[in-house]
C-alpha cells in the first residue's frame, strides 16, 4: 500500500532522503520510496513436492540417505 510521507525519513531501500509528501511504503525495515519498494516477479519454477521457489526438499532428501 502506497501513501504519502508526513515525516521526513532516509528510504530503507536506497538510503535517499524522504521528503514530507514523497509516495513511500511500508518495508521489512522500516519505510522506503514507493518506486524503490516493487516487488520484483520471481519466475522461477516451484519445486514439484512442496510448491515453494525456494526450498531444502533436495538437500532433506539427500541428508536422510
């Protein structure tokens, strides 16, 4: 969810000044410029047992061996 700053801040993502009415979200670590906070698309083929992109199904596999 985008809205606008009402307090001036340093963007968590590329550690540029907020400015009062900047269009910023919400981060993992605080807040960052709305056009530095897109979600990037991952496609990447999920794996066939547990559905996840990312996942230890293989090494799980291979340490009970």
């Amino acid at each position: 969810m985008t809205f606008l700053a009402r307090y001036a801040g340093a963007c968590t993502e590329c550690d540029a000044r907020i400015h009062i009415g900047d269009a910023i979200t919400r981060t993992d670590d605080g807040f960052g410029h709305a056009q530095c906070s897109t979600p990037v698309s991952d496609d990447r083929e999920p794996c066939p047992s547990c559905w996840l992109t990312i996942c230890d199904c293989k090494a799980d596999q291979e340490a009970r061996s």
